[in-house]
C-alpha cells in the first residue's frame, strides 16, 4: 500500500494552493529580477511538481543559482527543500534528507518559522519511511505545534493528515480517524476539500481488512485530485486502489489500475512507490497462472527496492542523521558562547561599577581631608 506518499504529495498540494497559474508566473519571470526572480521560479518549481517534475527541478535549480549569486538565504532555502522534495519523490531519500537539513539549517538562522515547520515535516517524511516513527513524531508535533502558531489553517490540515498517518502506521486507528476527519471537515470549511484524508481514511480500512470501504474512499480521493489535476496525487490513489484489489484477491482490476500507475509514476519519475507496484503485480500474475512473468516481476521488486530502501541507503541517511545532530549541537553551543559573553560583559561592568566607586569614594575623602586642612590652618593663623 502506497500510503507513505500521502505526506508529500499533501505538503506540495498545499504549496501550491498558494501559487499562481504557470502562465502568469512565466510572465512574472520574463521582467523579475534578483529576489522577486528567484522568488518565482520557485514558485513555478511548485506550479509543476505535480505534472512535469523534470520542468519543476529546472526551475528550483535555476533559483538556488541565483539565490546563492545574490545572497537571498530565504530563496536558498526554499530551493533546496524543494529539490529535497523533487528527490524524495524519486526514491532518492539520502539526497532528500541532505537538501532539507541544509534548508532547515538557513531557515533557522533566518528565524523562519514557517519554512522550519515546512522543513522539519518534511524530514519526518524520510524517518516515517525508514520506520524510525520516534524521530518522525518528534518532527510532526514541532512542526504542526509551529503550524498553529502560525495559524496557517491549510497546512495545519496537512500536519494532521500526517499525524494521523503516524497514528495509523503505530496502529492506533481511532485516534488516526480523528485526525483524519478533522482535516477533512476543517479543508470543507475552507471550501476547497483535501483529497488526502479521504485516501488516508481508505488506508485504515485497508489495514483492518476491510478493502471494499478501503477501495470506495481511494475512489472518492480520486475523484478529487482528477478535479484538481493532481497528478502526483492520482497515482497515489490509482496505486492503493491497485493493492486493495490484489489484497481483496481481484487480479484483472488490481492488474489494469497498477499498470496504470506503472506508467504514470514513470513519466512522473516519482519511483518511491515502484517496489509496491510490482510487488503486488507479481502477485497478481502469479493468481492468474502467469508463473514466469510473476518470477520476472518479483526480480524487478527486488532491484526496486533495494534501490531505494537498501543498505547504501541507510548508510546515507544515518551520516544525515548525525549531520542534524550535530547541527542541533552547534546550535546549543552558540547559545551557550553567547551566555558566556554575556556573563563576561557583565563581570567587567561589575567590576569597573567597583573600581569607579571605589575612586569616587577615595575622591570624596581627598576632598574632605582638603576642606578640613584648609579650615585647620585658618583657625591656627595669629
């Protein structure tokens, strides 16, 4: 079951809704300059994700160039979480969860909530993959805390969208279900509905065996991105609708809706979720007596996989790891030089407060001894 890509794909949904049409974006970018350009080829990296990911990694390039030629740190910023997006939908989680720690650093120096919060979700994203589900909660709950701060309502629906695939990855359904309900009312109310919490509601049906109520929310999530022309989000749900008819024991339709996610998440490039895929595509050969094309697409899993979830990978994501730790630590240190310096400053203007009321005190003496000699001398004249 796809249902990981769910985090993602929300988070560049919601960028998005901020976003102007492509074509009005290029017409911007035809006279912008310096920040106001680098600004909107960002913008236009998010404007394409969705449906031309190769267009939108050119764009973000282009901006991270001119973004560190003129020393825009926010641009910077902005450009490598979203390269680390644009790889994370690759299955590149190593070069994802490189881009969005060097965001995460810039935006912190730049005090940035907004784009922290963006950022730490999104490194959530890379630890609810490797499974490694306390350092993904420690990330959502930042970042939605910080989301509420903000009152930024459509993210905060997309944080607890996430919260609530966490809760659902821990197996604790009904508190998942809220979450997930809650997003969904909250984006109704907004007047433009999220597709995300209606697939994530079909995962939790998946999970309990129920695939036919599964199947009937990834149709109604579906709907919903056809509307929106999401396409990444489409092959999210083409992708679930496949597994919950492979499950439900249907190869000829789970058959017919994995291929067609096949050849979207190929020309999407967004790779992260093949290893499913042709899992439960041998599956479905190997149920209608197709041995040798079930053994052939088992093999193909294999190398998919590994690819993305393999050894050398984890070796990548733990150097990251200890990169962030370390970031966090340097942090604490300046924090800490910072206090010393403090500290110190106020040492010396204690003691130079001392030494001058020391003086003042030897000064009001000096001139007392002067008033009282003076006085002696007048009284003993003949």
């Amino acid at each position: 079951m796809n249902r990981i890509g769910v985090f993602l794909f929300f988070l560049v949904s919601l960028q998005q809704v901020k976003s102007q049409p492509v074509d009005s974006l290029m017409a911007v970018l035809d006279t912008a300059t310096n920040e106001r350009k680098v600004k909107t080829l960002n913008e236009l990296f998010r404007a394409n994700i969705q449906t031309n990911p190769v267009k939108a990694i050119g764009f973000t390039r282009e901006a991270l160039s001119l973004a560190s030629e003129i020393n825009d740190k926010r641009g910077q910023a902005a450009a490598y979480n979203n390269l680390g997006v644009a790889y994370r939908n690759q299955g590149a989680l190593d070069k994802a969860l490189q881009y969005y720690i060097t965001s995460l650093k810039i935006y912190e120096q730049l005090d940035n909530k907004e784009g922290i919060a963006t950022t730490k979700n999104n490194i959530a994203t890379i630890y609810s993959m490797k499974k490694d589900y306390g350092q993904a909660m420690k990330f959502l709950e930042e970042s939605h805390n910080l989301f509420l701060q903000l009152g930024d309502q459509p993210k905060i629906i997309g944080s607890m969208n996430n919260l609530g695939n966490l809760n659902s990855d821990l197996q604790l359904y009904e508190k998942a279900m809220r979450y997930f309900s809650e997003a969904y009312q909250l984006s109704q109310k907004m007047g433009k509905p999220f597709a995300d919490p209606v697939n994530n509601i079909g995962n939790v049906y998946f999970r309990q065996g129920n695939y036919q109520r599964a199947i009937e929310h990834y149709q109604r999530a579906l709907e919903i991105e056809k509307e929106n022309n999401n396409l990444l989000g489409m092959l999210n749900t083409i992708t679930n609708i496949g597994i919950a008819y492979t499950k439900a024991g249907q190869p000829k339709p789970a058959q017919e809706y994995l291929s067609q996610a096949e050849k979207l998440a190929k020309e999407l490039r967004a790779y992260t979720g093949i290893p499913d895929i042709l899992k439960n595509n041998s599956i479905n050969y190997y149920r209608m007596g197709k041995l040798r094309e079930a053994y052939e697409t088992l093999l193909k899993y294999d190398s998919a996989r590994e690819k993305i979830y393999g050894e050398e990978s984890s070796r990548s994501i733990a150097q990251m790891e200890i990169a962030l730790e370390l970031n966090e630590k340097e942090k604490e240190f300046e924090m800490l030089r910072k206090q010393s310096e403090i500290n110190a400053l106020q040492l010396r203007n204690s003691r130079l407060f001392i030494v001058l009321a020391i003086l003042g005190l030897l000064v009001i003496i000096a001139a007392v001894n002067f008033y009282f000699m003076n006085r002696r001398r007048e009284f003993l004249k003949p």
